[in-house]
C-alpha cells in the first residue's frame, strides 16, 4: 500500500476561465469559500502534503495556506503544464491531482487510487466516471510516480498537450467511480450554480 505521506496533492486552478468569461476560476465562490479553497480543503486530508497550481491572482492564492506555483511557460498551456509545476516541486513519491472547478470529487479519491496503482503496479491511476451511458476516464483526477517528470517534460516540450496521450506512454490503471456527480465541473457560472443546488434525486 501506497501511505498517505507519501502523497503530494496539487490543486489545478492555472487555467484561462475562458467559458466563465475569462474570470479566475479557482477564486469564484462555492457555498462561501472560493472553488480552489474548497478543493484543497477536501484534498489535504487525503494526502501528506497539498500545494496550488495558479498562474494569476497569486496573493489571493497564497493566502489559503498552501504553497502556489505557477507553470513554467507562462501561457496558460493547460493541465499538462500544472503536472510538471507540481512534479517539479514534488518531494514526495508520488503526485496526485484535482481540477478547482469540481468541488465534489469524492472524499476516498485519492485512496482508491492509490490502492488500485498499486494492485496494478502501475506508474499511474486515472478516475473514471459515469458520462453519456458510459465509463469515461476524468485524467485531470490523476495519481502519478514524480519519477515521470523527466516523461512529462519531454511529453509537453514536443508540443503535447493531452493528458491521456501522455498517460498511454505508461503503465495506467482506470479507478472507476460510479457517482457521476462527483465529478461534475463548472465550466461556466450557470455550472457553478448549478451544483451549488441539492441532487434532484438520490445518488446511486
């Protein structure tokens, strides 16, 4: 088993808000407390250490508590680019990784995974969710060896920039996760609201 000190966790909130109007996602209000906060409030007990992935807006960031980096280009290159800030700055074995803006991701995430990259032996767990009638890989929910930065660095600097292409050079196992909501995102305001309403019927 994979111990919880083991595990850095890094909160993604580095991207443009491009479908929110080019707002901060991560600093939009969820029931009170800004989309990162509560991210990173329910990541850090599941891991031994959490940090931020943030390119602007720096002060409100680092004022959660948790230290911030920003991504080394400097052009909101997308996830990929907040995995190699957080490789990069990751003292622990491993890496694990949560998008700001799905503020409902389970309380076990990072545990399941854990054990499942383990069971496997693989170098990388990926969740997977209900979308669309079927299972679907959510890659931003990721658990990683920090061995693969010298992999990701190349990865990005060729010029690539989706996660599961990256994540297929590897050995990967999917986690499957059957609560759609979990991972629902906000990609807009309208999003946002939305899941800030009580499910209209149970969760399976």
């Amino acid at each position: 088993m994979i111990a919880r000190a083991d595990i850095t966790g890094l909160v993604l909130a580095g991207g443009r808000g491009s479908r929110m109007g080019g707002v901060d996602k991560g600093l939009q209000s969820y029931q009170g407390v800004p989309l990162a906060m509560h991210a990173m409030l329910r990541l850090a007990p599941q891991v031994g250490h959490v940090m931020i992935n943030a390119n602007r807006n720096l002060a409100a960031y680092e004022s959660f508590g948790a230290p911030v980096y920003t991504d080394a280009s400097g052009d909101f290159a997308g996830p990929l680019a907040g995995f190699v800030a957080g490789l990069e700055q990751c003292d622990t074995p491993y890496l694990a990784t949560v998008p700001c803006d799905s503020p409902l991701f389970p309380a076990d995430l990072v545990a399941r995974m854990a054990a499942a990259l383990a069971d496997a032996n693989a170098e990388i767990a990926v969740a997977c969710a209900p979308e669309a009638g079927e299972m679907r890989p959510q890659p931003v929910f990721c658990l990683m060896s920090a061995a693969l930065l010298e992999s990701l660095v190349r990865f990005t600097q060729s010029g690539g920039r989706k996660i599961d292409r990256w994540t297929a050079q590897h050995a990967c196992v999917e986690v499957p996760f059957h609560d759609a909501r979990a991972f629902a995102n906000a990609n807009t305001l309208a999003e946002l609201h939305a899941l800030q309403q009580p499910p209209s019927t149970p969760d399976d």
